[in-house]
C-alpha cells in the first residue's frame, strides 16, 4: 500500500440541500505538489475549508499517514501539522513581520516574548527555502508578495508538513508568480507536501506533480501531469473545449475617442508624479492596451481620466470636448465606461441588491424614475433582461445582495452594467483577475464584441496573455511614462517583458 | 382584574404564541414543507424584529432580577420584601396598564394618562431617534443630536412667544416656530457635514463641540440678567434657573386632534401623529426614491457612490441636515405641545433625549418605521418606571437603572442579530458536556457565503 501524507476518501459536504463536494477523494503523496483544479464554484475551497477544519465533513473520512483524524477547527489542524496560505492573507497590518509570524504560537520566559531565538529559527528557515523577508518591517509597507512569503513562513514555523496554497497566485505579478513557484518545489523538495489550489493551468503545469480536477461539486479524475495535457486539462475542468486565442477580425480604426494630451497626475509622495507627461490617443474599433507591472501608474491614469483623481497639468478630451476638469457624473454621461480594478471598492455596493447596483448609473434615467420616485418594476424588468443577457447567476436572483455574490458573477454584473450603458469608450481594468477560463473567455468576447461595435477600448491588463490576446495596440508603462508603442502581432512576450522593466524604451510622440 | 391574573395572561399568550410556531415548524419539518412562518423567518426585517425584541427582554429580565436583589438584601431602613419585588416586576412589564391598588394588590386594566404620557414622551424620541438613523443610513455618526435638539428649541421658543398673536393668527405662528426650530436644527446639523465634506473632519468631533456650542448660545439668549430674549422667562425664576414660558402663554400650542379625548387627563397632543407622518415621510424617501438610493449608496460605499458620479460631498451635507432637521422638529413638537416648559439654567446641559435617539435607532436596525416602535418603546419603559415609582416603595432611580440595562442590550441586538443568522454559533452543548464554558465560534462570514454560493453555481 502506498504511503499517503493526507488522504480525503469520499467526501460530501451539503450546504441547504446543494452539494458542493459530492463523494469526493483526494490523495496526497509525501513530498509531492498536487494541484486542485477547478472553476470558481467546482468546490475547491469548501474541500480544503474541511481538511483545514472550517467546515465538518456530512460523510467520508481524513486520514493521516493512514490514521484516521478529526478535524474539527484550525487548532486541530495545527496539531496534525496542516498549513494553510489563504487567498486573502490572514496577517495584522500594524504588526512587524516577526510578529506576525510568531503570533499564537510565541515562546516567552517570564511573560516576555523571546524574539531572539524566533529570529534565529526563521532566519534559518528564509535561508533554507530562499524566502527573502524583512523581518522588522510592518505588514502594511510590505508588497503583496512579501505577505504572501510571511504567510509560507508562519505555516513552516509551526513545523507544518503539509501546506495548502489557496489560489496564490492571483494576487501576484508575473515575477513574483515564478518566485513563488521556485520556492514551492523547494518545498516539496525537502519533503513537505503540498496542496495547490488554482485554476490557471499553466502554473500546474509548470510544477505540480499530480492533479486532482473538480466540476461542479463532483470529482473528474486525478491525472499525472507528465502525461497530460493542458487543453485536456481544461475540457476536464470546464466539460468542454474552450478556445484560448480570442478569435476577432482585423481592427478598424475610427475617429479618435479618447485624446490624452501631457498629462501629469501627482503622486502620493510631492517629488513624484504617478502619471509623468503622458499622451495617447484611442480610436473607435480598436482595443488600446496599457501593459506594465502592478504600480507604475496604471490605476492613476485610469483614475484620472474617469474623474476619480485630479488632474495635475495636461488635458483629457472625450470625442473632441475637454474633460480635464470634468466631474464623474459628467464623464459617465459623455460615454465613459469603467470597469474598475477593484470591484469591491469601486465597482459594487456590496450590500446593495444585484439589481439595485445594475442601475448604479441609471437610476437617475427616465424610465427607472418619475418625479423622483424610483420605479421598482422597471428596475426589476431591466435587471432580469441584463441577468439573462450576461449569464449571472446568483442564489435569489436580481434580489440577491451582491456581497453574497462569487467574484465571477460580481465581475460579470460590472461588465453587463458598463456595457449595457452603450459607451464610446470602454476602459476595462484587469478585467478577467481571479476569474475561471469559462468567465474569462466570455468577458474577452463581450470586449471584443464592443470593439466591433465601432467603441473605444483602453485595456489595462497585467496577465501577458490578455494583453498580447486582445489587444490592438500595446502602450508600455514604466514608472508612470509611456515607454513604448508595440504592435502585438510583431512582438513577443519577452520583448514585452524588457520595456514592462524599463530596460527597453521607444517613444513615438503624439499618436 | 387582579395583577397576578394579568400577568399570567401576558404569559401564556407569549408562551402559546412560541409554542404554536415550534409546533408547527417541527411538523412541517417533517414533512419537508416551508410553513409561512419559515418562510418569513427567512426575511432580513424579521429577524432585525426577533433581535430587537430579544435584546428588550433579556434587558427586562436582568432588571426584574436587580428588583429582586433590591428586596432581598436585607436592610433597616428599606421597606422592600419579596412581595414589592414581586409588585415591581409586574410594574416593569405593565406598568402602562397599571390602574391602581385594589385589595388583593395592584390592578391591571386601560389607563389613558399613562397611554397619552407614553405617547406624548415617545414623541420627540422618534424624532431624535430618525435623526441618528436618517445619519447613519449615510454612514455617518450623528452625535450631535442633543445640540440639534437644543438649538430648535430655542429657535422654536423666541419665534413662538415673540410674535404677537394679536397680529398673526396662532396657527401661523405655531407654523413658522415649528419650521424655524427645523431650520435650527437643520444649521447645526449641516456645520458637522460641511467641515466632513471639504476639510474631512469626522463628524463625531463636530458633532459633539457643536454641542456644547448649542448649550452656551442657549445659555445667553435666555440669561436672566444679560439675555436678548429674558422676558420671555417666566420671573419666578432664581438667579441660576429659571423657566421660559410655555407656548400658551402667547396662545400657541399644537392641536389635540381628538387624541385627548381618547387619553383623558394626559399630556399627549398632535405632535405624535406629525412624528409618525414624518417617519413616514422619511422611510418613502429612503426607500422609494432616487435621492434615497443616493443616500444609501454613499453609505454603503463611498468610493462606488463617486464612481457612479454621485456627488458624495453634497450627500454627507444634505444627510447632516435632514438629520439636524429631523432632531429640531423633535424639539419644536415637545415645547409647542403647550404644557411643558424649558428650564434654562446658568450651565445649560445636554438634552438626554438627543442621546435617548442612539439607541432607539439602534434598537430600530435604522429603519425609520422601526424607529416609531422603538421610541415607543422606550417611553413605554419611562412611564413603567414612574408607575414603579409611584406604586412602590422603589425609588425612581432603580428605574432609570433599569431602562440604562435594556438600552444597554440594545446594543447587543447586532450580536443576537448575527446567531440568527448563523454566522456566530454558540455552542451550548460543551457547557454542558464538558467542564468549559460555552463556546462562540465565530465563523468567517465571507467564507461561509462564498460556500453557500459555490453550492448554487
């Protein structure tokens, strides 16, 4: 008989009458990385919620080392040596990285904490698995990568020998995705076993071992990656094939929409501009793509042409009329569409009702309106047609409060709203982050549809394949300036990837 | 009819009432049926009503156990026994139908004062209380009710008794006081919005200096020896207290509209029914229209509110002011009811009933329709406390402990608010099984919903 670090045999776990994990068994090898894959909603995070003792399994049994355990919270779970890295990190902002490493589990002599001998121990562990962290900086000033290198820390402080990574990569740029991964096979290569938890293939393939794919609540199969595929793959999570190109015609440029003249937004810091002296133009019927790493500018630039930051000096002009100074409700009615980056902060009012935020924009139009007084039907009506033009699915329906929401449907409620507002130009902010392939081939072709509509799209992605995709043009940004103009059908990822680190640069002025 | 007897029958329709739908709920469970009551408990506002009405009565209980405490420390000079407690307890609960003593002790029955007192109390905290909630549908704090409330009654008094009634007819005069003492209110709300708007300051800090700002400029007006407005004190008065008048003593008082011929000999008049109209007023408007959904909107989310090009800055002023309005119309009904007077003072404090307003929106989870009950209620609470005092050897200041106790599990009707709804389990069976106490577990309410969404997808 094999020995298995963890075994899950034959799970099921009901939430009101659904399954969301119906019969289902996972098996972790001893030193191996085994991926779980799946679409948002296959049950992924309610498997691991169990194993990790968040949830109380209805039927099936854990077994460690071929013991049968209980699990019955996240202490049990310490005590059988299971770790977890959550999506969103558990860590306290005002606490130092130490500190958070060291809580719950700090030695102390006489009540005091004995940080010394902490230090030592994690500074041995950092050098063992390559795990650069700062140790006496606060969370709060860390970048989201050093968060997450605090978060594999605290599981191997705790001599944890069996990690799960809940989907660790969303939240990274494209460096820090190929750091981590590095340190992942370190770790499987000293013997720790790891669960990985995503739905990006080419991470899988790049260093699972084994994967172990989930559809709908059901078990599909556990495949060997050295003899797999990843269009197999994918038809075993999604059930069908799924086309990775984005198929669109040649692009047909029009008038120009969106004319951006020198323009200089101010940073957080007064020596430093976030958006230095840029200009660009984006025409009807065609998909202007801004490419760079998270933080040189992008969100600022957005920002600023849709009137939710000032304008320092430049000027923004939307089909011929000045905006620079403009306020949001204007531009919006100009035709500006926004999908935001963060659509919890911008794009929802999570307590809302899915309805009530599909009208966001609107509710202030004639027919959702008379003499100030809302008119509920309507907005109803209106909902339940935008619901069923954009797939979004949700427990109640237009009644369900967006909070309740998955991120996906949350994602496709934003994009329905905005297109649905017929805009001449659409600007799309990472459109498709942490969404499944099914959801991010559909919002790839509601942008396409867009552009040959005759509109306006400004992309920003940082995901290479979205931008080398759909884009028509590619604007490079690096530090806040425009650093090259490409055409990403006679460039290449790498090229792409010189001018995102400032190593390369070419400046057309004025298009 | 006797206490005891009345008591009883409180209880067993309570009792009966809990038992009907356990009973009912277990058989359609059974069955694999929804019954409407599970239908309904479903429902957000019932379970903000069941959360509510939990954090009421666990406050009672706790209060009849200090009357039972009270009794049973043995003391010389206290005229308490088992027997008052027991008394006490009935007061508590009834103490607004509480018609007397009888012989076999006290007697429970319709009693108009104490009804149109409750009313007439109950009617400037709705006010107050739709102020605070009105604030915090906008996400802002409204602190500064007891300021907003001070500064409408003085306006509300000066315009009242100012303007000669030989001249205006008293209905327009009741008419312009009352819409100045808004206005007033309206002023002192919007300073706290302004300054949150274009210097963001937080209103609480606003609020509660706009306060005591409100209390010295009162204590000015009406000075008893320098004040622009101090004949309008009654001369009675000493050096350091004094009272103005009441509003009929220039003929102007809002209308009875029959009410005191239903409660007769108690103080209630028409401002309870403009402080319903008006808290109706305020739920259409938050509910029904566009200006509502923009409140709302900033409230929840500021940041999704300015993307959406909702102005947030002019939504944080017109918020403040609805709320300062609101507090002011509290003000103007209770000094335009004619009988009751403003004691002006050489150190002027802080209206309790603009305080009073946090908790009766709390208790009402910020709907303006609940705000009308749970005012109501908590007048109900004043008026059950006089009656203790009265009937009883208990001294008013138990009472006030008492209603302190049930505004203080106010605030844990969020916590019951949260087992209800799953997302806190407590776990009594560890109590009970092992040595350890009960455990609350609180579960990630994030986690718990995107699971339950993993379900439906």
């Amino acid at each position: 008989m094999e020995n298995y670090a963890i075994e899950m045999l034959n799970i099921t776990k009901t939430f009101s009458g659904k399954a969301a994990n119906d019969n289902i068994s996972i098996q972790l090898r001893k030193g191996e990385i085994h991926a779980l894959l799946g679409e948002n909603g296959a049950g992924k995070s309610t498997l691991m919620s169990i194993l990790f003792g968040l949830y109380q399994a209805d039927s099936g049994i854990i077994k460690k080392d071929g013991e049968v355990i209980e699990i019955k919270g996240p202490k049990d779970a310490n005590k059988y040596r299971i770790g977890m890295v959550h999506q969103h990190f558990k860590l306290v902002e005002v606490f130092t990285v130490l500190e958070n490493i060291i809580l719950g589990c700090e030695t102390t002599k006489f009540g005091f904490i004995q940080k010394k001998e902490a230090k030592e121990k994690i500074k041995a562990l950092s050098e063992e698995y390559g795990l650069n962290v700062d140790l006496d900086k606060l969370i709060e000033n860390t970048t989201v990568g050093m968060q997450q290198r605090v978060e594999i820390l605290k599981m191997l402080y705790r001599d944890n020998d069996i990690l799960i990574f809940d989907e660790p990569t969303a939240v990274l740029t494209p460096q820090e995705i190929e750091d981590l991964l590095k340190i992942m096979k370190n770790l499987a290569n000293s013997g720790k076993s790891i669960l990985f938890i995503t739905h990006k293939i080419n991470e899988i393939l790049a260093v699972a071992d084994r994967c172990t794919v989930l559809r709908k609540g059901k078990y599909i199969g556990t495949v060997n990656i050295s003899e797999t595929t990843k269009s197999e793959l994918t038809e075993m999570m999604v059930g069908r094939k799924v086309e990775f190109v984005v198929q669109k015609k040649e692009s047909v440029p029009g008038d120009v929409i969106l004319d951006v003249n020198n323009l200089v937004v101010a940073g957080a810091k007064k020596n430093k501009n976030s958006v230095n002296n840029v200009s660009f133009k984006v025409r009807q019927g065609e998909i202007v793509c801004i490419a760079g790493i998270d933080g040189n500018g992008q969100s600022e630039l957005v920002y600023s042409i849709t009137g939710l930051e000032k304008i320092k000096s430049g000027s923004v002009l939307l089909k011929g009329e000045d905006i620079t100074n403009a306020n949001v409700y204007r531009r919006n009615k100009l035709g500006i569409g926004h999908i935001p980056e963060d659509r919890h902060k911008y794009g929802l009012v999570l307590d809302f009702t899915l309805e009530n935020n599909l009208v966001l924009k609107k509710f202030e139009e004639e027919r959702f309106q008379k003499f100030k007084f809302i008119k509920r039907d309507e907005i109803r009506e209106y909902a339940n047609k935008l619901i069923e033009e954009f797939d979004i699915r949700s427990p109640q329906g237009p009644t369900n409060l967006a909070r309740t929401m998955s991120g996906g449907n949350q994602q496709k409620a934003i994009i329905a709203r905005e297109i649905d507002l017929n805009p001449e130009l659409l600007i799309a902010v990472q459109p498709t982050r942490g969404l499944d392939v099914g959801a991010i081939e559909f919002i790839h072709k509601q942008i396409v549809a867009q552009r040959d509509l005759g509109k306006a799209v400004l992309l920003v992605s940082l995901e290479l394949d979205e931008v080398m995709n759909l884009s028509d043009r590619i604007l490079v940004m690096y530090e806040g300036e425009i650093v090259g103009e490409l055409n990403p059908k006679e460039t290449s990822v790498k090229e792409l990837g010189l001018y995102m680190s400032g190593a390369k640069r070419n400046v057309k002025e004025g298009n | 009819m006797p206490g005891w007897l009345w008591f009883l029958l409180q209880f067993v329709i309570i009792a009966s009432i809990f038992a009907y739908f356990i009973i009912a709920g277990k058989k359609a469970k059974k069955e694999n049926k929804t019954t409407w009551f599970m239908k309904t408990w479903k429902k957000d506002s019932v379970k903000a009503i069941t959360s509510s009405v939990m954090s009421i009565i666990l406050g009672l209980v706790i209060g009849c156990l200090i009357l039972v405490i009270m009794a049973i420390i043995p003391s010389k000079t206290s005229s308490l026994s088992l027997k008052t407690a027991l008394d006490g307890i009935q007061l508590v609960f009834s103490g607004v139908f509480n018609t007397g003593r009888g012989a076999s002790g006290l007697t429970f029955g319709f009693n108009g004062v104490n009804f149109g007192d409750m009313l007439f109390r109950a009617t400037p905290l709705i006010l107050t209380g739709l102020s605070v909630a009105v604030a915090f549908k906008t996400g802002l704090f409204n602190i500064g009710a007891p300021g907003q409330y001070l500064a409408s009654t003085a306006v509300t008094l000066i315009l009242a008794l100012a303007i000669p009634t030989s001249v205006v007819p008293p209905l327009f005069v009741w008419l312009i006081a009352f819409l100045g003492g808004i206005l007033a209110g309206a002023i002192w709300g919007a300073v706290p919005g302004l300054f949150k708007s274009f210097l963001n300051v937080n209103e609480v800090i606003t609020c509660i200096m706009m306060n005591w700002i409100g209390a010295n400029v009162v204590t000015i007006l009406f000075d008893k020896e320098s004040g622009p407005f101090k004949f309008l004190l009654d001369p009675s008065g000493t050096k350091n207290l004094a009272y103005v008048f009441k509003t009929t003593h220039n003929n102007v008082a809002t209308s009875k509209f029959g009410l005191d011929l239903i409660f007769k000999g108690s103080q209630v008049n028409g401002g309870i029914i403009i402080a319903i109209i008006i808290a109706i007023l305020i739920f259409i408007i938050l509910d029904k229209t566009t200006f509502g959904y923009k409140l709302k909107a900033c409230g929840s989310n500021k940041n999704a509110a300015k993307y959406a090009g909702i102005n947030d800055k002019v939504a944080t002023i017109i918020s403040m002011a609805i709320a300062g309005g609101l507090a002011g119309a509290g003000a103007a009904l209770y000094y335009l009811s004619g009988n009751t007077e403003f004691a002006w003072e050489t150190y002027q404090s802080l209206p309790a009933v603009g305080f009073n307003g946090i908790p009766v929106a709390l208790l009402a989870c910020n709907n303006p329709l609940g705000v009308i009950f749970s005012a109501t209620f908590i007048s109900l609470l004043d008026v059950n406390g006089m009656q203790l005092k009265y009937m009883t050897p208990y001294n008013e200041y138990i009472t006030s402990i008492i209603s302190a106790f049930i505004v203080y599990f106010s605030a844990f009707s969020l916590l019951f608010r949260q087992v209800l709804d799953g997302s806190i389990k407590i776990n009594l069976k560890s109590k009970f099984s092992k040595k350890s106490s009960a455990t609350v577990e609180i579960v990630d309410k994030k986690d718990e919903k995107v699971a339950n969404q993993e379900v439906s997808e």
